[in-house]
C-alpha cells in the first residue's frame, strides 16, 4: 500500500529533550492514577481477593502491548506512535482514525481530570470556587507544556515520583501490618485472602468483571511510545523504558492490591470507597483522609499533564502526515508544537464549560464514548505489529530490537484482548461504552476516506 508522502513545513520540528528516567517515570505517572487509588475498590468489591488474578491477566496484557510497541519504536521513533504504525501496516485511513480517537479520548479526559482535581480541593475549604481551581490547573499546566519538552519532563518526573513514593511508603506499611511490625497493631497474616466466603466469591464471574475495570486502569502506558521520539537515543532508551515500566507497575498495582486483600476483609464497605485510605486508617495512620485526597489530587494532575503533552504530539503528528491542519505542526524555538498544545487543551476546556453549563449530561456522555478506547487503541496496535514484523521478516530487515516469541504471544495478546472484549460485551453497562467507542472510531473511518483526496492535494512530497 502506498504511504501519503510527509507535509512538508517551515517548522522547525521537535527537540530532544527528554531522558530515559523522565520517560520512564512518565510511563509508571500515565499508569498510576486515580484509577488505581480509587477505582481498584471497586474491582476488589467484584472479585474479593481474586481480583489479584484480574490484575496478572490486565498486567500481561499490558506487558506484550509495551513489548510490541517497543519493538515499532525503536524501529522507527514517531510522536505519532502507534498511529503512525497503523497507517504504515494498514493505510491512511486507519492510521487517522487511530489517532483522532486517541486525541479525542485524551482532550475529554484531560476535562474529566480538571473537574476532578478541583472537585477534591473545593471540599478542603470552599473559599475558592470550583471553576477558578479548574481554570488555575489548566493554565498552570498549559505553561508547564509550552516552555519546552525538557522543563515539561522534569515537571512530570516530579509529579510521578510524589505518586511512586506514596505506592512504595503504602507497600512497606502494609508488609509490616501484615507481618505484625506495626506497635500496637495485631498482625493480620493472609487469613482475609481466604475468609469471608472463599478466595473467589463470586467466582469467574467476578474475576472477569473485575477485569474490565483493572485493564482500563493501566491505560496510559502507552505515552511512553508517543515520549520516545523527542529523547536523545529513541531505539537505545525505549529498551530499557519499557522494561522498567513494565516490571514496576506489575509490582506496585499487585503489591498494593495484595496488600489491601490481606490486610481488610473485601467486603468491607471502607474498601469500596478508599481501599488505600481504609488500610491506612486501620492501621491508624494520622490525617489518612487529608493525605490520601491529596495524592489523588497529584495523580490526576500528573495524567492531565501527560494528557496535554500526549495529545499536542498526537496532533502533531496527525498535522506532519496530512491528517490534520497543517498549522498545528508549528512549533516554537524550543520545539514545542505550541499550535497543537493549545488547540488540544481549548478543546478540553470547552468541554468543562459544557459540563458546568449541563451538569451531569456533557462531560458523562462524552466519557461514555470514549470508555473503550484503550481496547481499541491496544487492539490496532497488535495488529499492526504483527503485520509490520512480518513484512520486516520477509523483507530480512534487521531491527534494532525484537519482541519475544513472535508470533505466538503476538498472537496470545490478541487472543486476550479480544477475550475481554466478549466480557465487555456481556456487560451493560461496558458493551454501551465498548459500542459507542467502535462507532465513533467507524465515523473517524468514514471522514479519514472522504477527505483522502483533499489531504493528498494539501501534500507536498520531500
């Protein structure tokens, strides 16, 4: 298939700027989220204790998609990512919609994320209003992207590490109420794992429920692929990124969740609301409720942060290959795409506007549609590694760097991924979000066909 040749422009492009540490701990910031903080509850209230097995099932997945990325990066490092490899393996079209579904996703989260955050620093003393927090985090934000990709990764190393910190402080706490280490706690052993009805309550049901919330948790990962392309050694860091991110977000997301079953019985109603803050109060730590909501504040901070930057070069990329405006390709004397920044958080902050002027209809509704896409997104992108892989093997092309055991575990992410979008599909409430999503990405199709011949007069080959 013939590729579109890249826009040319007068821009003076992205500059490295960003080190492995930075993109490595962007990766672990992208994961570690409010979904892990306070969503895991309700996976834990699904499955019991067996939600650990959800949480290896989601980790594997996640591990091969990170693998099968890497391997596309180091080969060909591109702020499109995974878009770009979609429109390499299978044309135009599904390399645009790829990418405006993941733009689209990333601009209406980033509005959720404001929302949120401002939401938790109202209750601390409402002297502030709600929309003034909002409007300060994004403009905060805003500039921390726009003065260059460098200052942009320090900013976000920081804001990760507060979350990493938190994990590894909870991690040694727990290990020592478990064990009996804490003063004037009695140690509560691993009984809870199998108390209170079994260690699979609600058996494979349950499992599988609690699966879908656990597998939509861990996106955000995928940022590391989009990050590698402005670091100094694309193919040489990715490697080792990808490692790093992989094996410690497995131990942090299943030793927390271990923790919290071990410590508290699952059916505690504390665990539905906060599992973290109610292991930490049982234990007695002081001010949990304060300590916990601002963490939680942090991480949503920290994935709107990430969010900004990884839509900005999504649209970026969009823009270089003629799938966007070619104007959101400019950039700054520092090489950041000032264009695609601000076009990308107007439209997230359109979108709280929207919410605010239609409470509880807008911001929902648009989260709705977009409640898959990570499924969507993770899906292309095996298949577009396995394509490209074959094509490189029949070509004896050498890449740098090789995902292990191709095709076969390729081809087990496959098989997983399509696994949990049967399980989707038999819940009302996921196959509405699963639906939705698949219909928006057939409309990005639609437009992405319809407009290939103006984007190709637009083009002008190098």
């Amino acid at each position: 298939m013939t590729e579109v040749p890249t826009m040319t422009t007068t821009t003076q492009g992205l500059h490295p700027g960003l080190t492995r540490r930075q993109i490595s701990m962007m990766g672990l910031g992208g994961a570690i989220g409010a979904g892990l903080f306070v969503g895991s509850g309700q996976a834990i209230g699904l499955a019991g204790p067996a939600v650990l097995i959800s949480f290896l099932v989601a980790g594997a997945i996640v591990v091969l998609v990170m693998a099968m990325l890497a391997e596309m990066v180091a080969a060909r490092p591109s702020s499109g990512a995974f878009s770009s490899y979609a429109q390499k393996a299978m044309g135009r079209s599904a390399g645009s919609a790829v990418g405006w579904l993941y733009w689209i996703q990333l601009v209406v989260v980033i509005a959720a994320e404001a929302t949120g955050a401002a939401g938790i620093v109202v209750g601390w003393g409402p002297v502030v209003p709600a929309w003034m927090w909002v409007l300060v985090f994004v403009v905060a934000l805003t500039a921390v992207n726009l003065f260059g990709v460098r200052n942009y990764g320090r900013f976000e190393f920081w804001f990760a590490a507060i979350k990493v910190a938190a994990i590894i402080v909870f991690l040694i706490v727990g290990v020592c109420a478990i064990i009996g280490l804490i003063p004037g706690v009695p140690a509560t052993g691993i009984g809870n794992l199998t108390a209170h009805g079994g260690f699979a309550p609600n058996g494979l049901t349950g499992i599988a429920a609690a699966l879908l919330i656990v597998l939509f948790a861990f996106g955000g990962t995928e940022v590391v692929a989009i990050a590698a392309a402005e670091s100094d050694d694309p193919a040489r860091n990715i490697r080792r990124i990808v490692r790093e991110v992989m094996v410690r977000i497995i131990v942090f997301y299943f030793g927390s969740i271990f923790v919290i079953v071990a410590v508290l019985p699952w059916n505690d109603p504390a665990v539905l609301d906060g599992p973290f803050s109610a292991v930490l109060a049982t234990i007695g730590v002081p001010g949990v409720d304060l300590v916990m909501s601002l963490i939680v504040v942090i991480a949503l901070l920290s994935a709107m942060n990430a969010n900004i930057y990884g839509a900005s070069r999504m649209a970026f990329s969009l823009g270089e290959r003629g799938l966007a405006p070619l104007a959101i390709t400019r950039t700054s004397e520092k090489g950041v795409p000032y264009v695609a920044v601000l076009a990308s958080v107007a439209f997230g902050f359109v979108t709280v506007g929207l919410n605010w002027a239609f409470p509880d209809v807008v911001l929902p509704a648009l989260l709705n549609v977009v409640g898959s896409t990570v499924l969507v997104i993770w899906t292309a992108t095996a298949i577009t590694q396995i394509i490209l892989r074959r094509r490189a093997d029949q070509a004896g092309e050498t890449l740098p760097m090789r995902m292990w055991g191709f095709p076969w575990l390729s081809l087990l992410c496959l098989v997983l991924l399509a696994g949990v979008i049967a399980l989707a599909l038999t819940d009302p409430a996921a196959r509405t979000q699963l639906l939705l999503t698949i219909g928006l990405m057939a409309v990005l199709l639609l437009v992405a066909r319809l407009t290939r011949g103006a984007a190709r007069r637009d083009v002008v080959p190098e």
